[in-house]
C-alpha cells in the first residue's frame, strides 16, 4: 500500500516538530510532505499537494481548526484532530473527524489512528462523514453522531438515540426502532 500523505497543522513549532518526530518514528506508513502554522497555509497546501490526511490543531489564532471545511466544496482527505484540550471531543466528532488526539500524544493512541484512516479510505464511508461535516457545518447543528464500531463507521441520528449506556469498554446506544450498537472504547 502506499503510504498516507499527510500535513501538519498547528499554530506552535514545538507540537508540530514533536508531532513530526513521532510520525517518523513509529508510523512509517505516512509521509509528512508539509507543516503549516494556520488553517489559511493549510488550505493552500491542501490545494496544492491533495494529501490523504491532515493533522488539525483545534484553537488556533483567527480559524479554530474545524473551520477548515469552510474553505473547501469538496473535502477529499481525512482528518485527526490534535489538540492539549479535552473538552474539543464533541465538536471533532461534530464534524465527522476520523480520529481526536489528546496532546501529548500516545504513542499507541497515534498508530491506532492512522490505522483507522487506512481502514476508513472507503470512499463511500468518506461520503458519508464528509456530507456529515457540511450538513452539521452549514446548519451549526448537530444532528448526526459518527460511531466506529469493528472497524466501521455509522452513522446515526441523534433523534434516534433514546439512550447511551456505558458498559466498560462498550458503550450502547440504544435507537427507537433499532438494534442495539456496542461500541468499544
């Protein structure tokens, strides 16, 4: 398989040098061909080079990261969000993001995402989450939630959820009119 072309992007040197060092030693399946300091860089870069996946830092000065799919009609490569702040979970999933990453990154946590977006570059499931990500960006509302489960990804209306039940390490969402889903997290 060919190696995932990916960017960086972060507002601080230092993440994205750390970000770059872990890539290049324990993910020899991507090749970093760009960093960038702000979205503004990253969507000319993205223009430019088409990578498979982005690394995003969520706040940054001017565009957080997630508004990065404002500047595109089409967005055809893969998103990790990487970030020091926990509380950026929900809104990563918001916009149908593959994976989050908490700062400092695991080592582990790293290889278990770019294995996820090798087994995601399913187009027909990148459709799916990338209309996700427009619905929910145009609306500025959440209405889908994305779930990984065996692999896969779903996903499901939140109108449909009556209940999420948490048993460790599976969690259910429990759908009107729908079969239980355990996810493990």
């Amino acid at each position: 398989m060919n190696k995932l072309r990916a960017i960086l992007v972060d507002d601080e040197e230092s993440a994205r040098d750390v970000l770059q060092n872990l890539l290049l030693r324990f993910c020899p399946d991507v090749e970093l061909i760009a960093k960038c300091e702000n979205v503004l860089e990253a969507v000319e870069v993205i223009n430019k080079e088409h990578p498979d996946l982005v690394f995003l830092d969520i706040e940054m000065p001017n565009y957080a990261g997630y508004e990065i799919a404002n500047f595109f009609k089409e967005i055809n490569f893969e998103i990790i969000f990487v970030t020091a702040y926990d509380q950026y979970a929900i809104r990563a999933f918001e916009v149908a993001a593959i994976d989050y990453l908490l700062k400092p990154v695991d080592i582990e946590r790293l290889k278990l995402s770019i294995a996820r977006v090798k087994t995601q570059r399913n187009t027909e499931q990148q459709a799916q989450r990338l209309a996700l990500l427009s619905n929910t960006l145009e609306s500025k509302q959440l209405k889908n939630i994305v779930v990984s489960d065996k692999g896969q990804q779903n996903i499901i209306p939140i109108e449909s959820i009556i209940a999420i039940e948490a048993q460790n390490p599976i969690v259910l969402f429990i759908q009107v009119k729908k079969r239980l889903l355990p996810v493990k997290i």
